[in-house]
C-alpha cells in the first residue's frame, strides 16, 4: 500500500472546499460532482457512474465485480453559496478551514486516497452521494440497493471529539405539523375565524412532550410559521419537528403519537407530514469492525482509538438499517460541523487515511485469502 502524503491530500481537500456544493442548489451540486470526478479518475483510473435521482447528483465507483468493502461519503454542504468569499479556504498552525472541510470534504478526499493507494481494489465501491444533508432523500435507496451483500459499509463521516469513531448514531424522524384554520378580521369579528396560531401552540407543546430524555429520545418543534397579516385570524401555521431516539421501538412509539394528535381548536384541522427518517446505527452493527479497527491502529503504531455513542445521523443508519456491519466516523478530525469554527487538524490527515486503507485491504479479502 501507498500512504498519500500530506500535501497531497491538503491539495485534493482544497479543491474539493473551494467547489461550493449547498445540498439545495442542485445546479451547485452538478458542478462539485465534476470536480468530485476529475479527482477521482486522476487518482483511481477511472470514471465513476453518475447518478442523477430527483435532479441531485450522485457518484458512484464500483471496482470490481461486486461490493465487498462500501465506503460512504458525501458532497454536499449545508453552506450557502458566497460563504468562501468570507470564509475561504485556509490552513495555519496544523488547522485546515474553510466551509464544507470537516464535513465532510476532507473525508472523502482522504477516501480517494485511500482507495488510490492499495494493492489491489477489486472489491472496493465508493459511493458520494450529494444530499446527506437533507435526509438523503433521492439517495436512500441508493445507498441501500449499493450496500446489500457488502461485508462492511465504513463512513467517512468527520470524527467525535478526540478523533472517536461513532460506534452508535440515534434514529432520526422529520415531521411537518400543518394546521388549517378559518380567516377572519382579527378586529371586527375575530369569533367568526379559527385560529390557527392557538391551534399551533397547543400541539408545540403536545410534541414537545413527547419527549423521553432518560432514555435519549428528544423531540424538539423547530421552525414555525403562521399568519399572513397582523389583524387577521390566522388561517394556516405550520411547525417542524426533530425527532432524536436510540430504538425502532422508540421511533415508532412517537410516530405513532404524532399521528394520534387531535385539534383542541374548534373547527381547526391538523396534518402531520413526514415520518421516520433514517434508522437508528445500532452498537452491533460495528462492533466487530471497531474491534478491527482498533487492533489496526495498533499495529500502525497510532493513538489508542476510542468510540462514543452520538445522536446526529449519517448514510451509515442505512447500511446499519439493511444489516450491513457499519463503522462510522472514520473521516476527518477536527471540529466545528455546520459551524464558522469547522476546521481540520492536518497532522491527523494521513494516519486516519492510513487506517482506512488498511481497514479496506483487510476487508476486502475473501477470508483465509492471504494478504500478499
């Protein structure tokens, strides 16, 4: 195997950073997919499939027949385009910055060296889908259909805090709570409207009570809106809900909850949108290959390699979902994900991106095959 070397993949982590790809602007995303290709076919020799599904596009490389060893990444971002003018690209003092770094372009660069550097690939897929962002809506399928019959799925999602691997990642449920009410002038006869607006906070505090902190599922009301003038009966409010749970179990008991909601408003009428998302990463799923990832590190001679459990969720819920071992959080260390402190710690590029190779050559293998 070829370690890259560390000019090199700063190198590929700036091109990629200085493409803004913000997951909505599907235009944005077509063009950081070009880029993404171009790298990838001077690294791996040769092109990728390009997958458009629903107007956002997809990359996928398939070397060999069949996918023994997935490897995840994304490229898109959750920032807006203009965010390089103020924040652009930079490295000083070991940190690398600039929107987009640490989640996760620097992790798919340190994928396409990784893959580039082995022996032999045969076996190995890449999928970089570009609307992780969102909920991977179009690529959901894609990455389940890509996953089965692999042995592993390894993301290359950024590290937790200390360069941690994310052995356990909640469940996620999106829901729109929409409420109909009936207009009316708020000042000469309010009593004629149906207030959408009081039908609205009675059920923000309904979902907010669905909630289980003890047990880790959070269900957090997030953007809201209702009302189209100051003096009239608001006839429509909206609200979104963030659903956070460790179980299936406990996803389906508040999906069902939600679904259950009735109007405390006479005359109003609520509909709830959405559903389960993305399901939970289970500690089974990677415990093996957090087992040999861990003796891995140890014999490249690097830091000892924890793992923690987390409540964001990633492609990898997917794979885990589908009953593919799944190891997640083996792409950049650093901090800062969706924030202006985002950044990367460059020392750590190439001893995470060695890992990973030598994860891939081991897994790769059919078992019992040797290793030369």
């Amino acid at each position: 195997m070829i370690a890259p070397a560390v000019d090199d993949l700063v190198a590929t982590i700036r091109t990629l950073v200085e493409c803004e790809s913000p997951t909505a602007d599907h235009a944005a995303v077509a063009r950081s997919a070009d880029v993404v290709t171009a790298v990838g076919e001077a690294l791996l020799g040769a092109a990728p499939e390009l997958i458009v599904l629903d107007g956002v596009t997809h990359l996928r490389w398939r070397l060999g027949d069949r996918t023994r060893v997935l490897v995840l990444a994304h490229h898109d971002t959750v920032w807006p385009l203009g965010t390089l003018e103020r924040l652009p690209f930079a490295v000083a003092g070991g940190v690398l910055t600039g929107p987009g770094c640490f989640d996760m372009k620097a992790g798919l660069a340190m994928a396409l060296h990784a893959i580039a550097g082995l022996d032999d690939r045969d076996g190995v897929t890449l999928l970089v889908t570009g609307d992780e962002e969102v909920g991977s809506p179009s690529s959901r399928g894609l990455i389940e259909d890509t996953a089965r019959g692999a042995r592993a799925a390894l993301v290359l999602e950024a590290s937790a805090d200390g360069g941690a691997l994310k052995l356990e990642r909640k469940g996620v449920s999106l829901y729109e709570v929409v409420v109909d009410g009936l207009a009316a002038h708020a000042g000469l006869e309010p009593e004629k409207g149906v207030n959408a607006t009081v039908e609205l906070a009675h059920k923000v505090l309904a979902v907010a009570a669905l909630a289980d902190p003890a047990i880790g599922t959070s269900v957090t009301p997030t953007v809201a809106g209702s009302g189209s003038t100051t003096n009239t009966v608001p006839a429509r409010a909206s609200f979104a809900v963030d659903v956070r749970a460790r179980t299936a179990a406990e996803q389906q008991r508040v999906d069902a909850a939600m679904r259950a909601l009735q109007p405390e408003v006479p005359g109003a009428h609520i509909e709830i949108r959405g559903g389960v998302n993305r399901p939970p990463l289970d500690a089974p799923a990677s415990t093996a290959l957090f087992a040999r990832a861990q003796a891995l590190a140890a014999a490249l001679g690097l830091d000892d390699l924890p793992g923690v459990a987390v409540g964001g969720a990633s492609d990898g819920n997917f794979t885990a979902g589908i009953g593919v071992p799944t190891l997640d959080g083996l792409g950049a260390v650093g901090g800062g994900a969706h924030a202006e402190t985002e950044h990367v710690l460059v020392d750590e590029l190439v001893p995470r991106t060695r890992l990973l190779q030598a994860l891939l050559a081991e897994l790769r293998r059919a078992p019992g095959e040797d290793a030369s």
